[in-house]
C-alpha cells in the first residue's frame, strides 16, 4: 500500500508511477482522513509507502495529522518507506517522518528525496512549463530508480541528519504562522465553478453566492485552490497577483 498526500499533483503522480512498477495501491491520506478510515493491515511481506511534499522544511499538518492518527499492524521488521517530493530538498521532513513512525515502534527502512516543480506561489514564483517540463523528465528517472530500490529492498536512503532536525523545527513554528487563510480572496475573474471547493483537502471552502469563502482561520497551504483555479481568480493578498501558477493534477 501507498498513501499519499498532494496538492497540486506531484505526490499524486509519484505515488500512482511507484504503484505501477510495484503492483501496489494507492490511497489518499487526506480522504481517508475525512472519512475516518484510519486503520491499516500490513499483508507479509508488502512494503508500506508514504509519499508526500516538504512543507516548510518538515511535514505538512494534513500529513502530520495522518501519522498521528494512523493504526498501523504490522510485524516490527515491516519495510516502511517514504518518498518525500521537493523543489530543493527535502530538508527535515525525513527526521519528523521518521519520529511519526518511531511513535509506533516501527523503524523506517528507506527513504527518497524526489525533486519535482515548485508550487508554493505564497511565497514565491512556481515552475513555469519549461522548468517544470525538466524536473518532471528528472523525475520519471528518479521514480525508475525508486522502484528498482524497492524491488531490492534498500535500506537507508535520504538522512538529513542533526542539522535537517534543527531546521525543521525552526522551521515548522514558521509553517504555524504562515498558514492562515485570512489573506485568500477572490477577484472578479472568479466563473462560480467551485473547484476550490471541491479539491481542499480539508474541506474548508464552502461556496456562498456563487463564490468561495475560506470558513477556517487555518489552513494546509497545500496551494491547491490558488494554484488550480481556472481563471487565476483567487490570490493571496498582493504577492500572487503577478506571479504564475503551476498545477501537475489534472483531475
């Protein structure tokens, strides 16, 4: 099994590539967090997967939330992995990864880092096509090499280390700050088409008059509503007004 979270695609379409090559399925951590299936069986000898973006140099609340909350049976030796997508590097989300998972005595076997485009229009420009274009040919030979780690059961992988620990957790109380709703709205452009609606991940854009309001003081910041919209109708406050957006998922 591989659980994934995305926001905009990357995590999505890695999850789904390492599926294919494995013979593994895939299941979306943040559905199955709106729907309280929390609890997983690990059959023997199948590998456990988690794939899933860099937020602010660790993990996201919605992949944090999972981790937390997730009831894991498998035997100790159970092969756990992680696939951790970025633009950089994946910093230290792998030490907050694999404390998550320490939680549950299990230990984690390996782990990946996975560069792929940029999303994070908040706080600075996203990949254009081009670039974007580049990272994804890096990144289906990347994926290639996963899968063949897997299938040789490799152990170890990505370490950040002592100072990876340190910059997620000076990090991560910047993530707390930063991911209010407060600056999202929405400009005339907006076509009433709810797919903000539709694809927040934890469900707080509700429409009102045919257009979105965000009902929660925070959020993921998983830039999926900004970054997926149509029409380029929502912004966040003045710094995204002049600055592109990128989208991987199509769905």
């Amino acid at each position: 099994m591989i659980f994934y979270f995305t926001g905009t695609g990357n995590s999505r379409y890695a999850a789904n590539k390492i599926a294919e090559g494995t013979g593994d399925s895939v299941a979306d951590m943040a559905e199955l967090l709106k729907n309280g299936k929390m609890s997983y069986t690990v059959k023997t000898g199948e590998k456990l997967g988690f794939v899933f973006p860099i937020y602010y140099s660790g993990l996201s609340s919605v992949v944090a939330d999972f981790l937390a909350n997730i009831n894991i049976v498998a035997d100790n030796d159970c092969y756990i992995y992680a696939v951790i997508t970025c633009g950089a590097s994946a910093v230290g989300a792998d030490v907050m990864f694999r404390k998550a998972i320490g939680e549950y005595a299990f230990d984690t076997s390996y782990v990946y880092e996975l560069k792929m485009p940029d999303n994070y229009v908040m706080l600075y420009d996203p990949c254009n096509e081009e670039k974007a274009k580049k990272f994804m040919a890096h990144a289906d030979r990347d994926i290639c090499d996963i899968i063949e780690d897997l299938q040789n059961n490799k152990k170890g992988g990505f370490n950040s280390g002592a100072k990876g620990k340190m910059m997620s957790f000076v990090m991560q109380k910047a993530y707390a700050l930063m991911r209010v709703t407060k600056p999202f709205y929405v400009t005339d452009e907006c076509i009433s088409c709810g797919k903000c609606a539709k694809d927040c991940p934890i469900d707080i854009i509700k429409m009102q008059d045919g257009k979105p309001t965000w009902t929660a003081s925070k959020c993921a910041h998983c830039t999926a509503c900004i970054n997926k919209c149509p029409t380029k109708a929502i912004q966040f406050g003045k710094a995204t007004v002049n600055r592109g957006r990128y989208c991987l998922d199509k769905q």
